[in-house]
C-alpha cells in the first residue's frame, strides 16, 4: 500500500512546516489530489490514520480536495475539463493533448496551534 508511504512522507512536511513555526500542534492537514495521481483517497484517509500517530498531528484532520483533470489541446488551443478515462479535447475532440491538472498531489495547508493556543 504505497499510500501509507506517501502519508509518512506527508507528514515529515507537516512536522517541518509546524517546528518551523514554532507551533505545539497540528490541527488540520489540507491537501489536494487529482484523479491521475496514482493515490485511491480512501486508501490515504486509512493510512494516514495509521501514519500521524506519535506525531505533531496525532489529532489532525485530514481534508482532501479533488482537482479536475484539465488538459490543453495543442491543436484549438483550448483548455477543458476531461476524464481520467479519457484525455481528449472537449472542443475539437483532439486526442493528442497535454494534461495541465489532475496528476499532482499537492499539501495546500497546515493548520497550526501555538504554544500559547493561537491556530494558524
């Protein structure tokens, strides 16, 4: 299950991020995933279950936002929303295209709580 890898390497990004704030915990994790990312987000909402234990987000919610798979045609010079299935230009129905979203995997933000109980 190579999601449980991706969720410890996660949260090593977490943990920098919380001591390079000098925070005391970590209250949400935010990221975003498209469809073409290798990741089943079920699976990574069960592993990161497994992987913050014994961390500075023991107790953090993980939220995970979808991203649209998007690509652009060369050929119409147009940007549309495809399917994963399916990467074809929704304009002209050109196949030869370029997918400019849906394949990241992205942690979009911490929420953080200070020593002195502040979140940011």
């Amino acid at each position: 299950m190579h999601e449980l890898a991706i969720c410890q390497a996660l949260l090593d990004e977490v943990e920098r991020v919380a001591r390079a704030q000098h925070a005391e915990r970590v209250c949400g994790v935010h990221i975003r995933c498209g469809a073409l990312a290798g990741v089943e987000p079920e699976l990574l909402h069960r592993a990161y279950e497994v992987a913050r234990a014994g961390t500075l987000a023991d107790d953090a919610a993980l939220t995970i936002e979808d991203s649209p798979v998007r690509v652009y045609c060369p050929r119409c010079r147009s940007e549309s929303l495809a399917s994963a299935q399916r990467l074809v230009c929704s304009a002209c129905g050109e196949w030869r295209t370029e997918v400019v979203a849906g394949h990241e995997l992205l942690l979009m933000s911490v929420e953080l709580i200070a020593a002195d109980g502040a979140r940011s």
